[in-house]
C-alpha cells in the first residue's frame, strides 16, 4: 500500500506539471508568440519534444522525490534548478530549428510563469500531505534500536510533529536493564512483521557494528529501510555530508548548503533578477533623486568606493551613497553618533539605510549577494580576525546588502567585542543554515526594519 501511494503521489505531481507546461504554450502559441507552421515544423512534434525533454530533465534531477520532512528551501531549488534546464533545452531547440518569430522574452516570462505556477502547485501538496498525515491517515510505523537519549530524542520529534506521519512503535535494546521502558531485541524481529514496520532506526552509541550488520542483512531481505543516527554534537549538524572513497564513507564536516551547485544557481539568478528588478522599478529614479540632493548638499561625488573583503577574503569596490565630507579618514575610523563628518543628507540616508542601495551595483558585478553577511572595511577586517577565533569563516558566502546580523541589531558601529562576537555568530549561523526562504524571510524584515528604523542607524 505504501507504494502504491507513493506511486500516485509521483503520478499526480507529474500530471500536474505536464499540464501546466502545455497550457502556457498553448497560451504562447495562440497569442502568437510563437509560430510553428503544421508542415515542415509540427506543432504536435514541438510538444512531444518538449514533453520528452521535460521527463529526460526530471530523470538526472529528480525533484519528485517529496520526502516526509523535507526543506522548503530545498524544494524550491530543485525545482527551479529543473525549470532552468528546460528552458535551456527548449530554446536551443528552437533556435537550432530555425522556428521563425520567436518572442524570446515572451517564452522566458512563460517559463518564469511555470517556475511559479509548479512551485505553489508542489507547496499545495506539500502542505496537504502534512494535514492528510496529521489527520492520522498514511502513518509509517517504525522501530527503533538501542535506548538511549538518541533514541527518545528522535521519539519527542515525531511526536511533536505529527504532520510526518511517523508512528514509533517500539524502542529495542540489546541489554535490558532495571527501570527501562524498551523491549529486548529478540522481540523485535516479530514486532517488525505484526506491525508492519517501515523503517528501523539503528542508534549506534548503544549497538555494535556487527549488531548493526545483523539488523541490515534481515532488514534488506524483507524490504525494510534501514537509517542510523550518530552523536555529532561535537561540530553543527548543518555542516555534515556524506562522501565515499570507493566503499570506505567519509564524514565531511565542511560542506555548507551553499556549496551545492544548485543553491548557488538559485540564490545567482534570484541576486541577478532582484538587481534587474530594483533597477528598472526604482533604482534609475532614486539614484537621481538621491544624487541631486547630495550634491545640493555638499561638495564631492554622489557615490563613495570602499575596499571591503569578500567572499574568500578577496578584496572589491564597494559602493555606497556619500554620506560624509570629503575626509582623510574614511578608510580608518567608523562613523560614530552625532559624527562631524557625516552631511545633513548623508545623515537621513544612514538613517534610512538608502546610502546602501548602489551595492545592487555590485551584486550585478558578481562581488556581492542580496543577502550575505556584511562586508567590512579591511582594515576591521584584520583587527577582529586577530580576536575572534574562526572569524575568516564568514567570508565562506559572498557578503550581503543585507544579512541576519543586521536584522537581530547588529548593524553599524561596533564598539566591543561581544558586539562583534554577536554579529559573527549570527553570520555563521546564515552560513550553515542557509535557504532560499531564510533569504526571503530576512529580505522581509529588512523592508520592515527601513520603515521602523534602527537606534544603530547612525
């Protein structure tokens, strides 16, 4: 039965997609956005093509695999990273086969209508499943080996999350000890097959590779999946992947999500397009509107370059309004309140966070992200790498407009220590634990905090 329903689940996913998909070419076709003539260039051969294309992409990137728990974030760029090779395929379709009047931006905002309509059409279900699954229906039963605080851990989580549909119903232990509410492993082996158990969980703190070994080859001859947990409360779970030299696995404890080239290719094309976006709605306005006043306001350029480091420690030009007077000490010395140097524009630009705006400059120039940590001036840079221990680890992501730390209030100056300590923190933790929508959740609150200002805004 659980793969039946696992079946029609991948049915009705894929259903909805191909429907989706000729739909809006249809919609392209009849609009007369794209002219494919019945003789020599078939319209029923485009869509066949098109189709096939569509299943030979969603063979090697597989964004169907809709896992019980699984990260919105991770759904999006699989499913963006499909949508993006598609339209690779279609358009070099296209133009090799010399399709005349092509509207070319027509068919990219056709695809990015698609990435939209697929990626709510998954969320909808996504979101179904969870309350199907919270009703009681589709539970997996499952077991687990080897009492001990891994054990009941794994048992509080899915018990506070019953939208996952898991069900343990029995914990197992080799020894049996006074006190313990566990069965003994003998038992088990039965207890999987009454209860119809779909995954054994081996805690290996409390059980021996070779009782590990015995539970698999038992498990793998009646189709039960096997999963084992491990303590690693010595590093951040989030920096944990799994590698293999031939059959020997290694634990890599480095690996961070934007090292996936599919996180990289979605948060590029989110930066570019959000750059592009800003540009033509508000930015060419704004930057005249701003420029005219600074220059109403004092003497000097409308826009300030500043060294800063970035991604891998590389140095870049970072641009910024003019919000001070012409001084010598720019590169050396933090604005401070009620600072001398700062100009009556530059001040309400500060307060605004508007002086910020022109590094949209820069993450079309490939230096920066939308979100990211901050990047500091390099001379800061090199005093706190000498005082905060693994403070290089920030620069592992391209630095931000905006980012985590400045959002929880560690903007601007920093006096102390602890005040960058805090930003650090907070920076490290973006790094290990980035998603696309933990970027759209700060992008939020970062419009929220220009509209309620900052007491650190200065």
């Amino acid at each position: 039965m659980r793969v039946k329903f696992s079946r029609i689940l991948k049915v009705t996913v894929f259903a909805g997609d191909i429907a989706f998909l000729n739909a809006l070419y249809l919609i392209l076709y009849f609009a007369g956005h794209l002219m494919v003539h019945p003789i020599d260039r078939s319209w029923f051969l485009f869509l066949t093509l098109t189709n096939a294309s569509w299943l030979i992409v969603l063979f090697y990137s597989n964004p169907y695999k809709i896992f019980r728990i699984v990260k919105i974030g991770q759904v999006v760029s699989e499913i963006t990273f499909a949508v993006f090779q598609h339209l690779l395929v279609t358009a070099t379709f296209l133009y090799l086969a010399h399709v005349e009047q092509v509207h070319w931006w027509s068919l990219i905002s056709v695809y990015a209508l698609f990435l939209l309509v697929v990626i709510t059409w998954r969320f909808l279900l996504i979101y179904f499943l969870r309350w199907y699954r919270k009703a009681g229906y589709n539970i997996k039963n499952v077991a687990v080996i080897g009492h001990g605080p891994l054990a009941l851990q794994l048992q509080r989580f899915f018990q506070r999350h019953p939208e996952y549909g898991y069900h343990i119903s029995g914990i197992f232990d080799y020894q049996i000890r006074p006190g313990k509410r566990h069965g003994d492993i003998k038992d088990f082996y039965t207890h999987v097959v009454d209860k119809n158990i779909a995954e054994v969980y081996c805690c290996v703190p409390y059980i021996s590779y070779q009782q590990l070994r015995e539970v698999i080859d038992w498990s793998e001859d009646k189709f039960i999946k096997v999963k084992v947990l491990n303590e690693f409360r010595a590093f951040s779970l989030k920096s944990v992947e799994l590698e293999k030299y031939d059959n020997i696995p290694i634990l890599s404890v480095t690996s961070l999500p934007l090292d996936d080239k599919r996180n990289q290719l979605l948060k590029k094309i989110f930066d570019i397009g959000a750059a592009f976006l800003f540009f033509i709605l508000i930015g060419w306005w704004l930057f005249l509107f701003i420029g005219v006043f600074i220059k109403l306001d004092s003497k000097g350029p409308v826009f300030f370059r500043q060294l800063r480091a970035g991604r891998n420690n590389t140095q870049f030009s970072c641009w910024k309004f003019r919000t001070m007077r012409i001084n010598s000490m720019a590169d050396t010395l933090q604005a401070t309140k009620e600072d001398s140097r700062i100009t009556k524009v530059g001040a309400i630009l500060r307060k605004t966070s508007l002086d910020e705006l022109p590094q949209f400059i820069n993450v079309l120039q490939g230096n920066m992200s939308v979100v990211g940590p901050r990047p500091h001036p390099i001379m800061l840079n090199e005093i706190f790498s000498k005082r905060i221990e693994k403070f290089m680890a920030r620069h592992s992501v391209k630095p931000g407009i905006t980012g985590l730390a400045q959002i929880r209030g560690y903007r601007g100056e920093t006096r102390e220590l602890h005040d960058m300590r805090g930003r650090f923190r907070l920076d490290v933790f973006y790094i290990e634990n980035w998603s696309f929508s933990f970027d759209i959740k700060i992008i939020l609150q970062t419009i929220d905090h220009l509209f309620k200002g900052s007491e650190k805004a200065y």
